[in-house]
C-alpha cells in the first residue's frame, strides 16, 4: 500500500467549512454499520457464551478487554499517521476503511469459533480462534477510530461541531436500539444455524453503511511538510504535558472504567436471575438505547448554540443521573424485582444520553485543530482502554461475588453498586478538569 509524504504542505483548506445536516446525516450512517457488528460481538455473543453454554465470565471478559489493551498504541501511531501521512491523496477515509475491512474479516472467524466452542467448550482451537478474531476486530476499532471522528470534526466550524456530534451520537444510539430489536427476532432463542444468519447480515448490512457513509466526503487538507512534521513521540509528549489534558484524560479514563463495567454482565443478569431468554436479553439494549436517543434529541436541541467547552455542566449532569439509574438497577437485583429492570434501564439510557451529548463535546473542545486525528485518538484509545478494563472488571467481580454468595441476586446487585458509587466520583474528577481554559488556547 502506497503511503505519500509530500515535501512540501499542502495548500490551506479551500473554504471553512459549513454545517450541513444532510451531509451530516450521511456521515453519520456509518454508526448503523457499528452497531450491527458492536451489538453481535459485545452482547449476543457474551449472553450465548455465558448464559447458554454456562461459561464462566471472566475468561470472555478478558478476551474481549485485551483486544484494547494490547493494541492501543498501534492505533495511536495510526492515528498519527492519518494526521501527517496521506494514503492515496487520503488521509481519513482510507484509514477508515483500512480498519473496517479488518473489523468485516473478524466476523466470519468469530461464527467459527463460536461453533468450534458450542461443540467443545474446552476446545483450544475455538479460543485461540476466537483471540485472533477479538483481536482483528479490536484493531480495526482502533485504526479507524480516530481518522472518523477526525473526519465529522473536520465536516463543520467549530462553533456547531456539538450539534454535529450529537447527531453522529443520535444516529449510533438509535441504530443500537433498533438493531437490538433486530436481532431479538432473527435469535429469539439459541440456534447455530440462525447465528450465521446473523453474523450474515451483519457483515452485509456493516459494510454497506461503512463504504457509503463517507463516500466522497474527504476535503482538502494540508500535509504537514515532512521538515516540519513533527515526530510520534514528540506529538503525543507535547499533548501530555499540558496539565489540563493530563486532568481530562484522567477523567476519561476513569469514567470509562466505571460506565461499561456492567457491558458484558446486563445480559447474562437478565438470563440468571430472571430467567429471560436470549431473545427478551437482546432488547436490553433496545430499552436503554430509546432512552438514551429520548434524552440526546432533547439535550442538543437545548444546547444547540453551546460551544463544545460549554458543554460541562450537561456532563456533569448526565453523570449524577448514571451513577443514581445504575444503583437503582443494584436495588433491582438485590431485590429481584423484574418489574424494576425495564424502567430502570431507560431512565439509564436518558443519563447516559445526556451524558453522552455532554461527554462527545468534550472531546472536540480538549482537541486542536492541526493534529485533530492524533489527539481524538488518544481520548477514545485512554476511553477503549479503561473500557476494556472496566469491561475485565464487571466479569471477573460478578464471577468472585457469585463464588463468595453462590446468590445471583446479591452478585449483579454488587457489580451495579459499585459501578454506581464509581460514576458519581467521576463528577469530582471532571470539575477539576479546565476545559475553557484549553480551549482559548487550542488553535
């Protein structure tokens, strides 16, 4: 693959860019293709490992944790890359379907291994097939991260990238809703057969969106001369140095670590405790995604004319309500009342919406410009990371509470408390964070 490095920079965009929802909208499409492969790999295959097949947490926890931890740095430096070093004229798209194509290669082995390991749950092959699976897909998360959101930050002015970004958001929330639904129907209970044709139309269906998505939406921008470039390291030190940046990065991290603990455990909670099949669990994510799409539209249809480093307080906010909707869901568990989960599970989805629409934002106002894919970059891989951890963490603590209380009940109502009590802390995390400050100061 050909990679070009100009001598010289490229000339100054043509135009500033200019809001356009149409265009938006268009861009924002590719989130239909993450939700049908993100819905597949981090809820319907967890539920049928852990509750069908009777697999214990930790282990599927893990797999799909490492997948992030290891391979950070890798889209860190291809991030950079997509900042400095032009593919074929491109310095996003390319990247972003360079990562894509590796996420679409992932599935097909990942129908595999789940067969190899339906057949055998011991098989050394089905894991190790289901390692490198999780890995490719993990990779090709992270070496198109970064060039996208670089991408929607580049496709409107500064002062409306919030209304941008919380259209891309809404559109990944919704699709995330609908394709739980989805989904729901095509598996309403464990069948190899009807899996494939899952795995089937999300291969299909992913590709689609991700090719036509941001097809020709690529502007001109200039490459930075190969003199004045300035080197890896060096890019990523300089961010680090900053105070304010280290702050938020801590922020990041620790909100991240808390928000997904209970990702891979939702699921199997509904399947333990309350016995709903894998049909029923699947909408989990249909319940919680309509709330989160509820409170998105509402929360930037109210701060519309916010700049991104306004957007603190809506932050802080959607936080206080996660942190409250997921102790209620530790209440729910305690008391095993089934009558609770739902409605607990939107009222998390219009936090974390709110949170969301706050929380996006902030990444844009705590970037610069000139090296937007590097440091949107290091914010989503320090998010993927400690998700990954929290992720680590929700399975190998349900897993140590049930062997302590042998009580599924007390198990799911430990993780969810403490998950709870984390989101609340993180609210003294980002006040310390000087997010105006930076922003004066990004260009």
């Amino acid at each position: 693959m050909a990679i070009d490095t100009p001598a010289a920079a490229a000339p100054e965009f043509e135009a500033l860019p200019r809001f356009n929802l149409a265009r938006t909208l268009k861009i924002g499409s590719f989130h239909i293709g993450s939700s049908l492969t993100d819905t597949l790999t981090s809820a319907v295959v967890n539920r049928v490992l852990i509750v069908e097949m009777g697999i214990a947490a930790w282990p599927i926890s893990l797999l799909v944790a490492l997948r992030y931890i290891l391979l950070s740095p890798l889209g860190l430096w291809i991030s950079y890359l997509s900042d400095t070093h032009a593919i074929r004229n491109s310095r996003r798209i390319a990247y972003i379907w360079l990562g894509r194509g590796l996420m679409l290669f992932s599935l097909p082995l990942l129908a595999l291994a789940v067969g190899d390991i339906a057949r055998a749950a011991g098989s050394i092959w089905g894991w190790t097939l289901a390692s490198f699976s999780f890995l490719v897909y993990g990779l090709g998360t992270l070496i198109s991260g970064g060039p996208f959101l670089a991408l929607v930050q580049e496709s409107a002015p500064y002062a409306r990238r919030g209304q941008v970004i919380a259209v891309v958001q809404t559109i990944l929330v919704a699709s995330f809703a609908f394709v739980g639904i989805f989904y729901g129907s095509l598996l309403p209970v464990w069948e190899y057969e009807r899996f494939l044709q899952l795995v089937l139309v999300a291969l299909i269906g992913a590709a689609f969106f991700w090719l036509v998505s941001v097809w020709r939406e690529e502007r001109p921008a200039p490459v930075v001369a190969a003199a004045a470039r300035p080197s890896y390291r060096r890019t990523f030190a300089g961010m680090l140095a900053d105070q304010r940046l280290r702050r938020y990065g801590l922020f990041l991290a620790i909100s991240a670590f808390f928000a997904f603990m209970f990702d891979l455990v939702l699921e199997p909670f509904g399947g333990d405790l309350f016995g709903l099949p894998v049909g029923e669990t699947t909408r989990f994510g249909a319940y919680w995604g309509s709330g989160v799409l509820l409170a998105m539209i509402a929360a930037a249809y109210f701060t519309r004319r916010w700049r991104p480093d306004q957007q603190v307080q809506t932050t802080l906010w959607g936080l206080a309500l996660l942190g409250i909707t997921v102790l209620l869901l530790a209440l729910t568990s305690w008391l095993a009342l089934e009558a609770l989960l739902r409605p607990t599970l939107i009222l998390f989805g219009v936090g974390f919406g709110i949170y969301t629409v706050g929380g996006v934002a902030l990444l844009m106002a705590m970037s610069r410009d000139a090296h937007a894919a590097s440091y949107l970059a290091l914010w989503s891989t320090i998010q993927l990371v400690f998700r990954g951890f929290g992720l680590a963490a929700g399975g190998v603590l349900r897993d140590l509470a049930l062997w302590l209380t042998a009580d599924f009940a007390r198990t799911y109502a430990l993780v969810f408390a403490v998950e709870g009590v984390g989101l609340l802390l993180c609210i003294l995390l980002l006040r310390r964070v000087d997010v105006r400050g930076f922003a004066r100061d990004r260009h």
